[in-house]
C-alpha cells in the first residue's frame, strides 16, 4: 500500500524517533524534535490512521505509538541511502588491509562489521572455495602424526592421526608425496572412491603400518566440503534493552551456541536479492520479535554470505550502508584471488 506524503513523514519521522530513544512517541514528542509543519491534532489524527492501517502499535504502558513491523517494512523500503564518513569507511577496510585469505578475510570482517553496528554479525563461506588443497604430513609425537591441509587461498587446518606403531620423518613423507599425488589437481567434490581406493593402494604398498590413515583422510574430505561459520560480536545484542531479560538472553546465547543449526537455516534461506531484511519474528534465526536480520548473498564464483542480526529498532540505514560496503569488498577480493 502507498502512503501519501504527509503520512509517510509522519510514520518516518515516528520510527526514527524510536530507533533513537526506544520509547513510544507520543504527538507533542514527535513535534517538539520534527519540523511538521502540521498541528497537534493533525498528528495525531495520522498516527491513528497509520495504526488502523497497521504501520504503528499502542503499547500497554504509555500513549505513545512504536512502529510495528509493517511499519519498519514501509521504512525500510523508503530508506534515504546512508553515506559512510572517512572514519567508518577506514574501520571497516581494516580487514582488508591485513588479510591474505577467504577465511581471515571473513572472519575480520564479521568482527569489524559487528563493531561498526553494534550488532552480531555471520559470516558463511566454503572451507576452500575451489577445492584444491596440499597435504603435508609430519610427526607430532612417537605414534601421532599431524596433517597439515593447506587450501589453495592460504587458509590451513590441522588433523591428527594415532598410528598404532611408532612414526618417523620417512613415513610422514612417503605419506606427504602419497597423498598430494594421488589428489594432485583434483577439487575435492571431484574425490570419489575410486580416488580413494588408488589412494588405499599407494598407501598399502610404500607405507602399510599407517593404512588407518585413511579414516583420517576421509574426515578431512568430509570437512573441506563444509561451510565454515564466523560469528562476530556475539555479546553485543545483550547490551540493548530489549535482549535485557533473563529469558531473552538465554534464548539468545542457546541460539549462537546451536553453530550448525545457524549454518542450515541461513543456506536454506539464502535471499533471493544480494540483500534481504527479514524483520522481527521472520528473521529465521531467532525467536523473537525484537531482532530483525540482514542478510547478504553474493555467489559470483561460489556462495558467500553474511548475516547481521540486530534490534528491530536498528538503524537501518547506516548499517545497510556498512554491509554493502563489506560485501562489495568480499566480491572484488573473490574476483581477484580466485
């Protein structure tokens, strides 16, 4: 529904008194900090049509109106864009200055973003976005041996194998030149079990006492498949009034802790557009209808995404702006690195 002039100021001017004070705006409140140009009872004859129409709610303790999510959805969708100053815009390039990979970049930008809003921030990305990876292998203790898995953007994860005889140099190298052969110039979702079986085979024939290497293995194949999950600023929705109560906090810290279930609902919700909003209850994430998530998508050679959940009441055009900035970072480092 389109709204006429005066009530989209007046239902604009509500919701960013709100976003600012998180108390109910009453007329004589929204005159006395708006140039309306309009009298009291003109005021308030449109806040009772903007709360018949549904765009603003009474609360049960004052007279005032607070938007509800119809409402918030109108501001949104008439937001005027926000423009980062020098200071913000250095803040969040911090990231990029000083990240050689995917993975780091990702992480510092969850963090630099969740500062930046004050919000909690995720960060989804493939454990190696093209799938290639080196393997070294080297001794960690008498009967333990490490593995080193190197993806090609620079991000490294450790295993660790119990052998059930004694490791030496020799053997971690035989296994280091075994496996980089066999997998050599093959993307992992292209390993199958025939890859799998020469690999059995060339371990068995130089280097049989460590075949249950191969378990080890097929868990490292498993999790380079997965997506990795980065969480930043995960205490800073504790800090506003409305995650404040017990029930609420504890709801929340049980949500950030559920770390798959996070990973699921937002690959099962990836936003049609490169940025969606989802306000109050339909956030996805979180039962509340005090938290409203942003959420960015950008797949241009794989799926990358970020979400930022905040307080309903966020503003929402400063932080729109500082996502966008970050997720046209993301793009460019992708374009160029891979």
């Amino acid at each position: 529904m389109t709204l006429d002039a005066r009530k989209q100021l007046i239902l604009s001017a509500i919701v960013s008194a709100y976003i600012e004070t998180g108390e109910p705006v009453g007329s004589k409140a929204l005159l006395a900090r708006e140039r309306l140009n309009v009298s009291p009872a003109t005021v308030r004859n449109e806040m009772s049509e903007l709360e018949r129409l549904g765009y603003l709610k009474k609360t049960h303790t004052s007279s005032g109106r607070i938007p509800s999510n119809a409402g918030y959805r109108y501001y949104v969708q008439t937001l005027t864009p926000y423009r980062l100053t020098a200071t913000e815009l250095r803040n969040l390039d911090e990231a990029f200055e000083t990240s050689v990979s995917l993975e780091e970049l990702l992480e510092a930008s969850t963090q630099n973003l969740a500062n930046f809003s004050g919000c909690t921030v995720f960060g989804i990305s493939p454990h190696c976005p093209d799938g290639i990876y080196q393997f070294e292998v080297i001794p960690a203790g008498k009967r333990i041996l490490a593995i080193m898995v190197i993806a090609s953007g620079g991000a490294v994860k450790n295993y660790f194998y119990r052998a059930t005889e004694d490791v030496t140099a020799e053997d971690a190298a035989s296994l280091t030149k075994i496996i980089n052969t066999v997998f050599a110039g093959f993307p992992i979702d292209r390993i199958g079990e025939v890859r799998m079986m020469l690999l059995e085979h060339e371990i068995k024939t130089h280097c049989g006492k460590h075949l249950g290497i191969l378990n080890t293995v097929r868990k490292i194949l498993d999790g380079a498949r997965d997506y990795e999950l980065h969480i930043g600023g995960t205490g800073n929705l504790l800090r506003h009034p409305e995650f404040s109560d017990i029930e609420t906090a504890r709801g929340f810290m049980n949500m950030i802790s559920a770390r798959e279930r996070i990973l699921q609902a937002m690959l099962a919700n990836r936003p049609e557009d490169e940025v969606e909003i989802r306000i109050g209850a339909e956030n996805g994430l979180f039962d509340s209808p005090h938290a409203s998530l942003i959420t960015l998508f950008c797949d241009k050679k794989f799926p990358v995404m970020m979400g930022l959940m905040g307080p309903t009441r966020m503003n929402y055009a400063r932080t729109i702006a500082g996502c966008n900035h970050v997720m046209l970072h993301l793009k460019n480092f992708i374009e160029r690195e891979y």
